[in-house]
C-alpha cells in the first residue's frame, strides 16, 4: 500500500538531512507505529506520505514514495484526499469550520459527495468516537481531547484507505485514548484501513501496532516486530523497562505478558511508602469557585488549596474543567462565583513583572506565547523581560534540549521542541506558582525525564508551587505528590498520588498494573521494593 524508495529528505536553509536513503513497505491493512526521539523526523514521515513534505514545505526530496500505486511526486496532496486521511499533531491547526458537525461534513461537501451519504456517515462517525452531545458545539468552545476526537472524525468520515496520525491520543484520556484506538484497530481488521501512526506514549498504543518504524537521530530508519525494535531501543514503556531490568524472558508488549512473568515477585508484603514532610504554606486559594460557558456548568463549588513545594497534578476526563480551573487561577477571567487568591491576591489585578514573578503560565498552545522570527531573539526578549544577564535563557534552554538551533523560527520546531523552548522562558523568570495545561504533549521519554527532574528541583529545592493538568499517568507517577481528580465540574478525589492513582484501574500506571497489589508506580520503585522485600538485587 505506502512504498518508500531511497528517499532522502532536506528542508531548505537546514543543514542536517532529514532522512537518508529510507526504503520499507507498508502493507493493506496494517497498523505501523513510527517512534522517535523529539525533533526527530516522525512528523516530517507522516507528511511526505500524503505529499505535504516537498509540495507545501518546500526541501528537496529524492527517491520515490507510491501509495496505491500513486506517486506522491507527481500527485499533490488535493489529488491523494480522497485516499489517505491525515491528522496532524495540533489539530486546531486543521479546522476549517465553525461548529463540529459542519467539520465533519466539510471534507465531503468538498468532493461533491450525495446528501444521504454524507448523512449517514456523520452519524456513523459520532456514534463510533462519542461526539454525538457535541455535534452542535462550536469547535473553539471543546477541550483539546474533544478536538483531537473530531479531528480523527473528519478524517475517517471519508473512509480512506490509508489513515496518517501525528500523535493522536496525545490530548486525549486513559479511556478516551483506549476508546479511539480500539476503534482503529478494529478498522484495520475489519476493514482493511491501512494506518500509520506516530505516537510518544507508546504504553497506550504498543499493544495496537503490527510492526514499528523506528528512526534514528542520523536520519535512518529500522522497521520491524514491536519486540524485535523494543529489545534493545532507548525509546520504550516502562514495563519493557521493568522487564530489561528484572531480565524477565521478553520484552512483554502488554501488561498482561509482564504481569505473568512476574507472579514469583509478588508473593511477598511490600514495604509501606514513607510519606514526604508536607509544606503548610499555602500559596494558592480556590474558594467555592463555580464557572460557566453559556448555559454549560465546567466547573461547581470547587474548594481547594495549593502548597509550596508541591508538585499537584488535575487529572479527569476530557472536557472534566481542567483547564477552566486553571484559567481562573491564572486570571484569565473571573469565575461566575467564589474567589481565588495567589499569595493573597486576586491575579486578575497581577500586571507585568509582579505578574511574571508570582505565575508562570504554559497553556495547552505554548506556540501562543511565542512571537519572535527565531529562537534566539526569543531567548533574549526572555531574558530583558525578566532582567536577566544576556544567554541566561539560552543556556537554561541548552539543559532541556542540546539539539536545537538558535536560528530556527519556532513554528518550525516540533511540538516538543516548542515546548522545551516555553518552558525554558516560563522557569527563567522563577515564578512563584508554575502552571502548565497537558505539559508532555509531543515529548520524548528522555525530553520527559528531563521535565520532571526539573519540575522536582524547581518545586523542591526552590520551594515553589507546580500544577499540571494531564492525562499522562506516567508523567504523574514519576513527578507528583498529590492528585486532584475533577468530573464534570466537581472535585471526585484529592489525596496523595499512590492513593488516587492505584484506586483507579483506568488511571493507573503500567507499573502499578503489573506490580499490584504492591503500591509502586514507577520501574524504580518497583526495583527498589523488590531489593528490598526479597535481600536480593531485582537487576541482576
């Protein structure tokens, strides 16, 4: 179905090639995973598929890419539409519509298909991705995941044969993530959908995928058996993980494989987790705040406080009022009802480099907060307004990501890479309470690491206050210690991260599921508890 044939990619003014000499096949009916570090081609894969990648980005491209026989050299990516369907990595960037069911249609309209078809298969799409209460919703009222639901709808509204998707659950939760990607699976052995996907949270979609694409930072590319690529890369789950340090006979590609490969490791009591010594001080208050959208309630009668030295992170739902309660923190606008205070005052009246100095902000979109032709001049603009020494943000954003250039524009870095640059302008200011809206979207497991360990230096060692919002289990098990879990606008959990985490089988992480009953979270825990339980060392 998709043929890749010697081809080599570079975009102009770059001097790295993107690609060298890549040749694979994709078959019909075939979920093939691509995997990667940030920044380092995944995206630029998925697009010279349906031909954006030269026709719309310009570079020059050698070799030759077939899908279904047709050359994407010669056919432009209006002549592939009705072929392959593609969802790209922020899917705000696609819309083209106002409401979610006009979105649907748009494609459609767009090659003169009947009425009755188009009918038929918008309601077939909005019963198959859950979007049926919202397909009179404006587009620019949802949540990122409700986005990113009907993004993947317009897609296969079309029923192509070949699906392209850039990161698809990356906004998505544990069930909702699930829920779409079983519905691709099902897609391809039902119907022979041929689906190419690009993904960091490889614990979500390994289990899915037929063969992986795995590329290199050199520009060349393996594909291969999930277990074949896993055995030795750098880029995998925690259980494969957990399985490489405990020596268990395979890699395990589910919870369900390393969890019988471990039986002998949980039959004994656990050693009880020793609780971090609290800070009282409180620096954030939420107090009774409701808010609504119209006739909509996202958030009801919420009460909560906000420490020090806390790392806290929002979980819930799609659409739960995650984001709301951080807007209203932030003073974005002011609830319908109740008060907030950051360190005693109302942040709608915070201005300039108060304002700077008491909260750090990074939105779902940290492109938004980037206005500058190159990441140089974003860097020193960072650096005057927080009245730093010149190079000061360059060099805190060289710790979080060595690879990138100070002269590329920001809108041409990856997902992750624009993030690694926000945050770097955010931590440099030192603010007193860091917030930040789905913070691991298009980051790698190392870019990932590296997060947390600056998240916990910055709220443990300078005794500042961080609150994610986030669907990434992973990311919360490694980083947080508290856990708010909000439905529907309310507060449903508030307690310790062990303790909300492994009372939720959908949130849970991969690490607790294979370990449980005992309450470890992350492959180092797990090793830790192991040492400790059994006398023996679990890694050799």
């Amino acid at each position: 179905m998709i043929s890749f044939n010697n081809v080599s990619l570079i975009y102009p003014n770059s001097v790295k090639t993107i690609f060298e000499n890549l040749t694979f096949t994709i078959d019909e009916g075939e979920m093939v995973l691509v995997i990667g570090a940030t920044g380092s081609g995944k995206s630029s894969l998925l697009r010279l598929i349906n031909g954006l990648v030269p026709h719309h980005t310009g570079g020059i491209l050698a070799g030759d890419i077939t899908v279904n026989g047709l050359s994407t050299t010669t056919t432009k990516p209006g002549g592939l539409a009705h072929l392959i369907g593609i969802v790209g990595q922020n899917p705000a960037h696609g819309f083209v519509t106002d409401t979610v069911e006009d979105e649907l249609v748009f494609g459609m309209e767009a090659l003169n298909f009947a009425s009755e078809v188009m009918r038929k298969r918008v309601e077939e799409i909005l019963d198959l991705l859950s979007l049926t209460h919202l397909r009179t919703r404006s587009i620019s009222t949802l949540s990122g995941g409700e986005q990113q639901r009907v993004a993947i709808g317009s897609a296969l509204v079309m029923h192509p044969k070949v699906l392209v998707l850039d990161e698809p659950t990356s906004a998505l939760d544990p069930i909702a993530a699930e829920e779409v990607l079983s519905i691709l699976h099902r897609l391809v052995h039902d119907l022979g959908l041929t689906v190419v996907i690009s993904e960091h949270r490889l614990e979500r979609v390994i289990g899915f995928a037929d063969r992986i694409i795995a590329i290199s930072s050199d520009g060349s590319a393996v594909i291969d058996l999930p277990e074949q690529i896993l055995k030795d890369s750098p880029i995998a789950p925690p259980i494969v993980h957990l399985a490489r340090a405990l020596n268990l006979d395979s890699v395990g590609t589910s919870v369900r494989e390393v969890r019988r490969m471990t039986t002998h490791l949980r039959d004994f009591t656990p050693l009880e987790n020793i609780d971090r010594e609290i800070n009282e001080k409180i620096v954030v208050e939420v107090r009774k705040i409701s808010h609504l959208y119209g006739g909509k309630t996202a958030l009801r009668n919420i009460s909560l406080d906000f420490r020090a030295g806390e790392i806290t992170a929002i979980m819930g739902r799609n659409g739960a009022g995650k984001s709301t309660l951080f807007k209203s923190i932030v003073g974005y606008h002011s609830p319908s009802s109740g008060i907030v205070r950051v360190l005693g005052e109302d942040p709608i009246k915070l201005q300039g480099r108060v304002r700077l100095s008491r909260i750090g902000y990074i939105p779902q979109e940290p492109s938004d907060l980037l206005i500058h032709t190159s990441v140089a001049k974003e860097c020193s603009a960072s650096d005057r307004d927080n009245g730093l020494p010149e190079g000061a943000t360059t060099e805190f954003l060289s710790r979080l990501l060595p690879t990138v250039s100070p002269d590329s524009h920001p809108r041409d870095l990856s997902e992750g890479q624009r993030l690694s640059l926000v945050l770097a302008i955010i931590l440099c200011s030192a603010p007193d309470i860091l917030i930040m809206d789905e913070p691991t979207r298009g980051l790698d497991y190392q870019a990932k690491s590296i997060l947390v360990d600056t998240l916990i230096s910055y709220a443990r060692n300078l005794g500042k206050c961080v609150l994610l919002a986030t669907h990434d289990v992973e990311l919360v098990a490694e980083a947080a210690d508290r856990v708010v879990f909000i439905a529907d606008g309310d507060v449903v959990a508030d307690g310790r991260t062990i303790d909300v985490l492994l009372s939720s089988p959908a949130f849970a992480p991969q690490v607790a599921k294979v370990m449980s009953p005992a309450p470890w979270l992350t492959v180092k825990q797990a090793l830790k508890g192991i040492s400790a339980a059994t006398g023996e060392d679990s890694a050799q």
